[in-house]
C-alpha cells in the first residue's frame, strides 16, 4: 500500500524509496556481520542498487559475465566487469550478481555479492541514461574494477536462490508501482472530464468518455485486488518462514507454508505482467480523454504516459513473466484456486456474475488441453500469453466479486460488473483463437 502511494505522486521517487526490497534480501540471506554492517546504514537512508543486468544478459541473466575472484592471501573477493542499466547507480549499497565459477557459462556459476561506497574509487558510473520516463530515478552504466566485495549466502546460489528472491520482491513492488500509476491515471482523466465542456456540457456525460473512465477505473480495482491478493500470499508464507527459523513447524503448518509460496510464485508475474499493461492502458487513455491538452506538458497524464511505459520492461519484461506464470497454467495451479473462488460465499445478487465465470472456466480448460494435448512446445510458448490472461481475468473477476461481497459501501460493485464484461469477451476471443488455430499456421508468423 505504501509502494502504490508514492508511486501514485511519483513513480521515478518510488524506485529509490526502495522498490526492490535490497534491504530484504540482505536481511533473508547474507550472515549476520553483513546484516550487522549494512542494514543500520540503510535505516539511516543510504540507497541500495540491485546490479545484474549487463550489455549481453538482460532478460537471461544466466549470461552474466562480471568476473567475481576470490584472492586466498588478503580473503577478499574482487569483481571486475561492467553492469548497464542499474537503478539508483549511485546508491552506497550495491548488490551485484557476478560469475564466481571459472569456466562455467549458465546460472550455476553465478554467485551474490555486496560492495560498497567505501571502494568508490573501483567503481565508476561511466553513464547517466538519457530516459523516456521516471526521470527522477538514476538509470546508471556501472564499471567494476578490481572492487572489494562480500559474497552473500552461498557460492552458486546468486541467481538460482538469492535473485530469483530478490526479483520476486521487486515484481510486487512494480506492481504497487503500477497501481500507483494506474490511480494517477485515473484521477487526472475523471477531473479532467467532469471539469471539460463541449457541445453545451461535462465530456463525462458522452458515453464514448464515461465507458473509457469507467473501464479504467475497473482495470485499476482489479489490478488492486489482484496485488492486495498476492501481497497476501506472500506475506503468509514469508510469516511461516520466520517460525521456521524459531520453531519447528507442525506438519499442518509446513503443508500450508508450501501452499502459500506455491501460490505467490503463480500470482507474483500475473500481478507484475497484468497491472504493468494496465498502468499503459491507463495512462494512454488518461491523455486520449484530455484530448490535445493531455499532449502537452502541462498536464500530469503527459509525465504519467512516460512514467508507465517502463513498468511492463523492467524486473522482467511481460514476455517473461508469462515465461514464469505458464508453468501454473499447465500444473493447474491458476485453475485450482479459481475452483476455490468459485466456492467462496458471495452476494447472491452476483450468483449470475459466478454462473458467467464458471462458463468461463470452461473455455479456460478446454483451451489449456487443446494447447497441451499438440505437446508441442513451440505451440504453447505461442499461445501461452493468452493463457495466462485468462486465467487472470477469470481470477481478477472473482476478485472483484468477492470484494463486492464484503464491501458495506458500493465500492466495488460497479468494478466487479464491467470488469467481468470485458473479461468475458477476452476469455471468448482468447478460446475462439485458440480453438480455430491449427499448431502449424505459428510458421506463418515466423520472421526471417
Ligand atoms: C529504466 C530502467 C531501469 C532498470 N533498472 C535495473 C536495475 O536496477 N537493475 C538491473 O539489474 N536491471 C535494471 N534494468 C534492466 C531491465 O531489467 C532489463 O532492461 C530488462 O530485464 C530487459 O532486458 P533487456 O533490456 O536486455 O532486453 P532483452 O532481454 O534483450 O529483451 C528484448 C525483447 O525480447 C523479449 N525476450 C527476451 N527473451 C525472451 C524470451 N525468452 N521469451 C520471450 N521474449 C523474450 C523481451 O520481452 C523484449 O521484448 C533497468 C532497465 C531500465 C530501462
């Protein structure tokens, strides 16, 4: 909530407020004399940076080259090599992803480290970028030369445990991020319309304005029910986690704690990929209902439209999210929690909204057994995005309808009704494609 609140005034502030959660991972996984020496200094205020991506390992970080050696005599690790593209770059805390195994080439070779400005003068920010949007974030060229550093958890593990972690925070936190921005959005294009007059009254009063701010409003609820959703998940499985560390947990506990993590691995890139396309959306329509004003600098939707466009890049492009989120397709994890909405008491005024989403359901499974009986894997990495969109609008429905069911003030119900709409008209196009796609007309889009 906090995340979707700064991100609301300032999406470029939110990433050095702390977006990534670097200070969590420290926290979670590196030993108690780092903890001891660098988590005071960020609760004074000192930023962190998260350092992995480089010039040839962007979305497949397995490619990381910076070299980490370690040297027996004085028992320090140096790293050498260059990152691009690194938030806060100037920050005094940097968590830097680097190659530790000689001669290795994929992510098992890989290990976490954590330098300092204490050794500024081995690492130079060789550039500042020259950005669309969040400028007021600094997007930095890094270049590491022979820098002190301290190896965080185990050797081998950086990416395989630690940034998959890391990333994983900062997934929810572009989320809220993206909440933020879709809020914005929203709040300029619904002043802008009640306060702009043409042909003798308010714009909001054409239909053609009042759908366009009402289906942003719908998007926003159900991006923000979907992060409350997810940012539950993980909140319960990480309470587990620190019982963990106290006690032994009871069989019960241990099975609800898997259960848990199961589900905010499934909601975490939906939540990053749909809020972040809907922050865009959002934006594009908050300038189309400012008309040629929404152009110009001096209304906010003009920064907010740039501001968005890199929620569906960075942490993770869209296309990597449904990397991650098709597995919870084809595992059935999506479809088993929408079994468990589907049987959650609700508002019997919205029993036809449930009766709609349960056709729904179907065309999601007939759809995901039509992909996966090809067995063909070229064919499901084509149709996988539509997928998992289903399943989140199906999941986002319920959502809303659940809210709708314990809110005392109207707030959701609205949202609930036009969401499902244009969910159910997604859903039935998404199975129409797929039903009458055959497996072998993916060659027809293939680019030499
Ligand atoms: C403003 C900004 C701030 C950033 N901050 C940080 C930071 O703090 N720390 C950090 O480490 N990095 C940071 N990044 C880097 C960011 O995470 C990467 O830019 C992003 O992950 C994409 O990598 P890339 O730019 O190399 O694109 P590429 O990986 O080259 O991707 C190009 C295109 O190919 C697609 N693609 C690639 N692989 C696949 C695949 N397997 N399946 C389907 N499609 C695929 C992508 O979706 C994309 O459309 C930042 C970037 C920007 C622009």
């Amino acid at each position: 909530m906090g995340g979707e609140m700064v991100s609301r005034a300032d999406a470029g502030f939110a990433n050095i407020w702390g977006l990534q959660d670097c200070a969590e991972t420290i926290a979670e996984f590196a030993d108690e004399e780092i903890k001891a020496e660098f988590l005071p200094r960020v609760c004074e205020g000192q930023t962190c940076s998260m350092d992995l991506t480089e010039p040839d390992a962007g979305s497949d970080l397995q490619a990381v080259q910076l070299k980490a050696t370690y040297n027996e005599k004085d028992g320090i690790w140096y790293l050498n090599g260059v990152k691009r593209f690194i938030t806060n770059g100037d920050a005094q805390i940097k968590l830097v992803l680097a190659r530790s195994e000689e001669g290795t080439t994929d992510g098992r070779g890989l290990s976490y480290f954590i330098a300092d400005n204490k050794h500024d003068d081995t690492i130079k920010v060789r550039r500042i970028e020259n950005k669309l949007g969040i400028k007021g974030s600094p997007t930095c060229e890094l270049v590491f030369t022979n820098t002190p550093a301290k190896l965080v958890g185990v050797r081998r593990m950086g990416l395989i445990k630690y940034v998959m972690s890391l990333m994983n925070g900062a997934r929810l936190g572009v989320g809220a991020q993206s909440v933020g921005v879709s809020q914005a959005a929203y709040d300029q294009a619904i002043a802008y319309a009640r306060d702009r007059r043409q042909f003798g009254k308010a714009i909001i009063e054409f239909p053609a304005v009042y759908e366009m701010v009402s289906m942003m409003k719908a998007k926003l609820d159900a991006t923000r029910a979907l992060l409350y959703e997810t940012t539950r998940f993980v909140d319960v499985y990480k309470a587990y986690e620190s019982l963990e560390a106290t006690r032994k947990l009871t069989p019960e506990e241990k099975a609800d704690y898997k259960e848990y993590q199961r589900l905010a691995d499934a909601f975490t890139p939906m939540l990053k990929m749909f809020s972040s396309e809907y922050a865009n959306q959002n934006a594009y329509d908050s300038i189309q209902v400012h008309g040629g004003s929404g152009f110009m600098k001096d209304y906010a939707c003009e920064r907010i439209y740039r501001d968005a466009r890199i929620l569906t890049i960075y942490e993770g492009t869209s296309q990597l999210q449904v990397v991650a989120a098709i597995r919870h397709v084809t595992t059935g994890s999506y479809l088993k929690q929408i079994r468990h909405y589907e049987a959650q008491p609700i508002n019997p005024e919205f029993d036809s909204l449930r009766k709609r989403l349960m056709s729904m359901t179907t065309l999601y499974e007939n759809s995901v057994t039509r992909v996966a009986e090809t067995k063909n894997q070229e064919y499901l990495d084509f149709q996988a995005r539509r997928l998992v969109e289903m399943a989140g609008h199906i999941i986002m429905s319920y959502l809303l309808i659940l809210d709708a069911t314990r809110d005392k003030e109207d707030l959701f119900r609205k949202s609930a009704e036009i969401y499902l709409k244009f969910a159910e008209v997604e859903v039935r196009k998404h199975a129409t494609y797929i039903k009458t796609f055959e497996v072998e007309s993916v060659d027809v889009y293939k680019v030499q």
